[in-house]
C-alpha cells in the first residue's frame, strides 16, 4: 500500500509536468500541423546542407576563407530576399509565397546535386545555389511568420514559438549528425539526394495549406520602399513591437558568443577541437530543454517582463562564462545562456505576432529576421575585435555585462513593454 507522502509526491510531480511540459495543443490545428511539418522536412535539409555545402568547398578548395564564403553568400541571398519578402507577404497570397519559395530551393539543391555529380564539380555553381538558396528562403519566410496568427489561437501562439524552437534545434543536433553519415559513404552526392527529396516534400505539403489571400488593408499600390517606410514607422510608434526589436538587437550586437568559442576552448581551457564543439553545442543543448519545458509561459500574465528577464540573463550567462576557469563551468553556463535565448525567442515571436496588424505582419517579420542576420555579424565583429587586443575571456564577459545593462534600462524605459501581456 501506497503511502500518504508517496502518493503526494507524485501528485506533485504529474503537477509539476502538467505546468512545464511542451504545449502540443496547436498540433490540433490541421494547418499548423502541415506547416509544422513542412518546417521539420525543411529545418532537417538544412542541417544536411549547411555540413555537405562546407564539406565540399572544403574538400575542392582546402581554404577556409572560400568555405567562409558559402556564408557571405546565403547571408547576402537572405538580406535580399527579405526586404521583398517582406513587402510581398502583405500584399500576396502568403500559401503562394511559400509554395514558391520551396519550389524554387528545390531547384537550389538539385543544382548542388547535378553539380556533385560532375568529373570536377565547378565551386562557382556552389556559390550561385548558396546565393539563390538565401534569396528564395528570405522571400518564403515572412509569409511563413506572418501565417501562424491564422491558423492557431491567440492564446496558442507562445506554444507554437515553443514547438517552432524545438523544430530548430532538432534540425541543428540531428542534420550534421545524418550528414556526417552520409559523407562517410556516399560523399556530398548522397546528402544532396536526400536533401532533394526534403525539398520537394516540402511544397507538396504547403499545397494543401487553405488559401491565405493579401490581408485586409494592406497597401497594394504604394512602392516597396514606401512599405518599408510604413512598417519603420509603426515600430517605432509601438513601444511594444518596438522594444520586442531592440532588445533582440542589443542581446545579438553586445554578446554573440559564437566567434569567441575556438579561442576560448583552446586558449583559455587548453582544450582541443572536441571541446570547442562541446562549447558550440551546449547553447543548442539549452535551447533544446527550454523549448521542451517551455509549458509554463503560456501562464504568464506579464510575458514582457519575463523577455527582459531573458535578455539579461543571456548577458549575464555570458558574462560568468567569460570569467570561468573550468570548461565545465563554462558549458553549464552556456547551456543556461541558451536557455534564456530560447525563452526570449519564443516570447518575442509570440508578442510580435499579437501585437502587429495583419496587414503589417509579413513586414515586421522580415525586419526580425533581417535584425536576425545582421545583427549577430556586427556583434561577432566587435567581439572578435576586442579578443584581438584582449582576450576571448574578457571580451566575452565584456559583451554580457554590456547586453544585461543594456537589456535592464531598456526595460526600466520601456513601461508597455514590462505591463504587456499576451493580448494584444
């Protein structure tokens, strides 16, 4: 027999699961489901690309800088598909967008796989499709973001972000890990083969999306540049929307770990290239557990003050890493640091999204990612600089006492953005 304590403890413990589990409750959603799945197929092509693409510029090249190429490339195809992503999700059938922009990477990985294929594979072709795979993503993703407000409740969207980030991060640990198996025995070819059947999955799956026509409301007449000028306004009139943007901005510009990571598992650590992969995956680690147990934020009553929360946890996670001495202390930390990165990605998008009219939505959410992309260059810049003329460790804890100062007075400033809720 069962006793009193026992049965408490797990009356305690199904409580506990119940208030921190993932919320699945959007799954429920026939369009959210295939959208979902369309973002797993697609996050997991991406995983096995962005491993296979490197392997191989490596592999014909032997130079770093040529692989860091590829970067710059999809970098500069994503920038400029999302300043007309942005426009055309507003003012188009977002389902067309969509539909059109995973046909046209569809055409991407089978230039790479025709490409792999030849006596000699010509990097120039890489470079084109990495180039043509940033544009047809960036016009694509507005249209996707501005979406999830019509096929899930309001009430569901921080759960959807959850799901979203958990998407991600499943994408992140298991495509290099596939890649790295399909490289072994079959090269870059039976990577982008298996790639090529994720890409035509995917708009198959968009296809059977409803119609999702341009929303009420949205400027169909007036140039992009004026769009563009329009949505800049209501950010900055929002002091929501946009707190939401430079928070994101001050927590990529002031402390982006990543370039830092090699120097300081070899230099501070005396560790080798295993460790600086452990420090690169422990965020991905946080981020993971975080988006499992992400149940409990669809509770808050002030999901604006848990973001600037966040934020500066980020900073501070980040600055207790910069002075660690042991490499175990600085992975615990940087697991924490991807935790709070997670949590604050999923409460911005949710908030973004309520927040934002329709007719605006596919405009702010290209701004996001545009911020998304460029930021956290500009930020690795600064930082590799300053662990140029000091040391990762410094410059790294440098950065995160910068980001959580920054990250507090913005939120003593900004009293919507502490008061908002989850309603708009």
């Amino acid at each position: 027999m069962a006793k009193p304590s026992d049965a408490g403890a797990r009356a305690g413990w199904r409580a506990w699961f119940t208030r921190h589990a993932l919320d699945l409750s959007p799954l429920q959603s026939p369009g959210f489901r295939l959208l979902y799945t369309a973002r797993l197929v697609s996050v997991l092509v991406y995983g096995v690309l962005g491993v296979a693409v490197a392997w191989q510029v490596w592999s014909l090249t032997q130079s770093s800088l040529k692989v860091a190429g590829v970067g710059l490339g999809l970098a500069l195809g994503t920038i400029a598909g999302l300043l007309w992503g942005g426009v055309i999700a507003d003012r188009a059938n977002r389902r067309t967008v969509m539909v059109a922009g995973r046909a046209v990477y569809v055409l991407v990985v089978l230039v790479l796989l025709l490409n792999s294929l030849q006596a000699t594979p010509q990097l120039g072709w890489i470079y084109a499709a990495t180039v043509l795979s940033g544009l047809a993503g960036g016009i694509s993703a507005p249209a996707l973001m501005a979406t999830l407000p019509t096929l899930v409740p309001a009430h569901q969207l921080p759960a959807a972000g959850a799901l979203g980030a958990l998407a991600e991060q499943l994408g992140r640990l298991t495509g290099p890990l596939l890649a790295g198996l399909l490289l072994a025995r079959g090269g870059s070819s039976a990577c982008y083969a298996l790639a090529l059947a994720g890409a035509v999955l995917t708009p198959l799956l968009l296809l059977r999306l409803q119609a999702l026509p341009a929303p009420a409301g949205a400027a169909q007449r007036v140039s992009p540049w004026q769009a563009w000028r329009e949505s800049a306004r209501f950010a900055r009139a929002s002091p929501v929307v946009g707190g939401l943007l430079l928070l994101d901005i001050l927590m990529a510009v002031c402390a982006t770990p990543w370039v830092l990571l090699p120097q300081l598992g070899v230099e501070t650590f005396a560790g080798d290239a295993r460790l600086v992969g452990m420090l690169h995956a422990a965020p991905a680690a946080g981020a993971f557990l975080a988006a499992a147990t992400s149940g409990w934020t669809r509770r808050l009553d002030r999901p604006g003050l848990l973001l600037i929360a966040a934020a500066m946890g980020w900073g501070l996670a980040l600055l207790c890493v910069g002075w660690a001495a042991q490499p175990w202390l600085a992975l615990a930390l940087l697991v924490l640091a991807g935790a709070c990165d997670t949590v604050a990605d999923i409460v911005r998008g949710a908030l973004l999204q309520r927040h934002t009219p329709d007719a605006l939505r596919g405009r702010i959410s290209a701004l996001w990612l545009l911020e998304m992309n460029l930021a956290p260059a500009l930020g690795g810049l600064a930082l590799g600089g300053a662990a140029q003329r000091a040391s990762a460790g410094i410059a790294l804890a440098g950065g995160g006492a910068l980001c959580a100062l920054a990250a507090l007075l913005t939120g003593a400033r900004n009293r919507a953005l502490r008061a908002t809720g989850w309603q708009r």
